[in-house]
C-alpha cells in the first residue's frame, strides 16, 4: 500500500509545481521522486531479509554455525566435577 500512495503522492505533487514551474520543475521532481522510490525499494528489502537472493541472509547457513557452536560449547562443559 506504500508504493501506491507513494505513487499518488509523485503524481498528485507534480500537477502543480509543473503548472507554476514549467519544465525547470521536471530535474527536481525526477531527483525526488528517485530518492523517495530508492527508500520505497530499500525497505521492501529490509522487509523480507531470508529470501534466495544474492543480497539477502543466508539463514541455513546461519542456523547451522549457531547449531554447531551451541554443540561445541555444551559438549565443553564438564561433567560430574563438583
């Protein structure tokens, strides 16, 4: 729903700063609009962090390391010596 509004807001903002701007408006609005869809873009990407993607976690491998470490460190531990 963000992207839409999102969306209307670019399309909304632009009918009046173009009618009393002109075309010097369009730089301007170009760099706004590209900044606040770049954020847009980086959150959906914050949003699902495990998918198969090449910039995104890799929780297989993490659950692994964590596996064996918690091995690691109960199968240290001593026994009996108290």
């Amino acid at each position: 729903h963000v992207r839409t509004f999102l969306l209307l807001y670019l399309v909304l903002i632009a009918l009046p700063v173009i009618a009393e701007w002109g075309a010097f408006a369009l730089p301007g609005l170009c760099a706004m609009s590209w900044a606040l869809l770049g954020i847009e873009a980086a959150a959906m990407e914050c949003e699902r962090p495990f998918q198969r993607r090449a910039n995104h976690l890799k929780l297989g491998a993490m659950c692994v390391r964590v596996a064996q470490a918690v091995a690691q460190a109960v199968g240290d531990l001593p026994i009996g010596d108290s």
